[in-house]
C-alpha cells in the first residue's frame, strides 16, 4: 500500500545522502592524509641550520586550520590518521620549541648585558650607544613565546629608557658643570692677569685650569699665563739687576774709602742668589784685582748705540764696535739672536761687575733709563 510506497522512498533518499556522506568522508581522508604527507616530506627536506621560521610557522597553521576543516572521515581513520599527524608534527614542534627558547635567551643576554651597563660606572653616551645597538640586535631576534616575549620587551624596553634617562642627566649636569667650569676659567684668568702674582700661586692656578673639562677660554688662559711668566721673570731679573748694583755699591764703598773691605763683607750677604760667574767677578773687584780700565766706556757705547744715543766724544770707539759687529755678521756668520732686553741685561751685568769711574756711571744710568722708560712691561717677544 502507500506505506510501502513511502518506506521506499524514504530508503532511496537516505541510500543516497549516506552514499554522498561516505564519498565527503573518503575525500576528507585523502585530504588529511596529504596534510601529513606533506608534513612529512617537510620534515624529511628541512635544513634547520638555515631555516626560515615564520614559514614553518606558517605551515604548521595552515595544516592545524586544514586538519579541522576535513574533520569528517571515516570513524576507522580517526585514531590512524590522528596518530599520523601528530607524528609528523612532532619533530617540527621539538625543532620549533628549541628555536623558540634559543630565541628567548638571545634576548635575555640582551637584558643581561644592558642592566650590566647600567650597574657599572660606563658613562652615558657609551651607555647609549649601546643600547641602540643591542635595540638593533633584538629586533633582528627570530620568533619567540608571544607571551614570554612581552614580557621580556617590558624589561628591556624599561632599561633603554633608563639608559637614555641617565644620558639626558648627564648632559644636564654636564651643561651645568661647563657653566661652573667657565666661571671657574674666568676667575683664573682674572687672576693671572694681576700684577702681584708669584711663582707658587702661578703653578696652583695652571693646576686648577687644566683640571677644568674643556673651558672656553683655554687660548686666553694660554695667552695670559705666558704673560704672567715674563712679568715673573722681568721681576726675577730686576731683583737680580737691584742685587748686583747693592754689591756695586759696596764694592765702589771700598774703592773710594769708604768702607774698609769687612764692612763690605759683613753687608755683602742677603737678597738673590747671583749667577756664580757674576758673584765670582763681583768678589774679584771687591778685593780690587786687576781689569781692563777701557772695558767700562766701550760698555757704556754699547748700551748708548742699543738705546739710540750718539755720544760725539765716542764716535772712535763706538766705530770700533760697528766693526767688530760687522766682522761677526760678514766674516765669523754670527747672528746676534738675543732680544733687546738680554743684550741690556748682558750689559748690566758686566758693566756692574767693573770698577769705573762716578762719570761712567752716571752716564751708564742715563742710558738705563732711555732703555727702561722706552721698553714695555711686558719682555718683547724673540725678534
């Protein structure tokens, strides 16, 4: 009857959805079993010394997203192709994971060597310069956990800031020590430029300027300290010059009668110590041995022509000494190299050391004085 009729359809209908069904399942399984094929072909061809991990990364997605789109097989095949494909995902997660932990402890060296830096006493720009290299190197990391990987770019990222932190302080204490330093330099070089200075506080103010990181005004400081050496010096000579006329003194004390040559002697002692050569001849005249008489006026020519006075009463002898000059410079090659200051200081020191008479010397002081009043305070330069 109808039911037969309708049993019979029904039959038919379902016949035909599992004979689909059966075919959707067989293709599934051929589908799974080329995911594995190719996982396995994967792993049989992979050079892990040169691998590209984002790609293996990349397959092993792809073939967990294909492996649960083609879930419908037949129930005999479950358990065969799942123990297949987690065999052939089993060496490629092992060579994964120790990429993986590898990459992690790149990047906890990395940690490791900036907090280092950041213990030690490394200044900041090489502080710096090393975190934008090891910046550099953590992005050149391959991959890694996601979530351990976050946590390790919190620590290092709050490390660079530290290490930058630390670079800004320093320049801020830096542009504060160059301001100190710049005052510091302009105290110094005030000070050098005064006129009472002595040796002792001339060493401490170079000390004090060359512990300075880099003042601005080292030429100026260059310049003054120059300065401040020939003004010790001219002073160093004057006492010698006011030392050497003092025993002249004595010495002429005793030539006139003045003195007996004890007095001399007990007042001889005190002031600078004079160059040997000079104190010898001083000694010599106190104790009135022979000289060359004719020796005190061909000084005082000299020191005349030096300072620019023509003496008419000299002109024999001042041509005299143009001669022997001359004869120098043309015959013998010798240059006279001595500033204006030591050859007055030469002559000085000669003319003092001989007994002459009072004429000579008023006449050797007028000539000082042409000399001094025309010559600066500060000693000339060399030619």
């Amino acid at each position: 009857g109808l039911g037969d009729v309708y049993k019979r359809q029904v039959y038919a209908t379902c016949a035909e959805y599992f004979k689909e069904r059966d075919g959707i399942r067989l293709q599934n399984q051929a589908e799974r079993e080329q995911i594995c094929a190719t996982l396995e072909k994967f792993t049989e061809d992979a050079n892990w010394s040169s691998m590209d991990y984002p790609s293996v990364t990349r397959l092993m997605n792809k073939g967990h997203d294909d492996w649960r789109q083609y879930g419908d097989i037949p129930p005999k095949q479950h358990r065969i192709l799942n123990e297949r494909f987690h065999a052939a995902l089993d060496p490629i997660k092992q060579k994964m994971d120790e990429e993986l932990n590898r990459n992690l402890e790149h990047k906890q060296n990395i940690i490791e060597q900036l907090q280092t830096c950041l213990d030690s006493e490394t200044d900041a720009s090489t502080m710096t310069a090393l975190a934008k290299r090891l910046q550099q190197e953590w992005k050149s990391v391959g991959i890694t956990h996601r979530g351990k990987d976050q946590k390790h770019w919190r620590i290092f990222r709050k490390l660079c800031d530290a290490a930058f932190a630390r670079r800004e302080q320093e320049g801020i204490e830096k542009r504060q020590n160059a301001k100190i330093d710049a005052q510091k330099a302009q105290a110094i070089c005030k000070e050098l430029a005064s006129e009472d200075i002595d040796k002792n506080r001339l060493q401490t103010l170079r000390s004090e300027f060359l512990a300075l990181e880099r003042p601005p005004n080292a030429k100026e400081f260059e310049s003054l300290m120059q300065n401040a050496k020939v003004r010790l010096a001219d002073r160093q000579e004057d006492l010698l010059i006011e030392d050497l006329k003092r025993k002249a003194s004595l010495c002429t004390l005793v030539e006139d009668k003045t003195y007996e040559i004890s007095q001399a002697q007990a007042a001889w002692s005190g002031g600078v110590d004079l160059p040997k050569e000079i104190e010898q001849r001083l000694l010599n005249r106190l104790e009135n041995k022979p000289v060359n008489s004719d020796e005190a006026e061909k000084l005082c020519v000299k020191l005349e022509m030096l300072v620019g006075i023509e003496a008419p009463d000299s002109a024999a002898m001042r041509m005299q000494i143009q001669v022997e000059l001359l004869q120098k410079g043309l015959g013998q090659g010798i240059k006279e190299e001595r500033t204006r200051k030591q050859q007055f200081r030469d002559l000085q020191m000669t003319f003092y050391c001989l007994p002459v008479l009072p004429a000579y010397i008023d006449r050797f002081g007028t000539a000082e004085d042409v000399f001094t009043k025309n010559t600066p305070k500060v000693r000339e330069e060399q030619h």
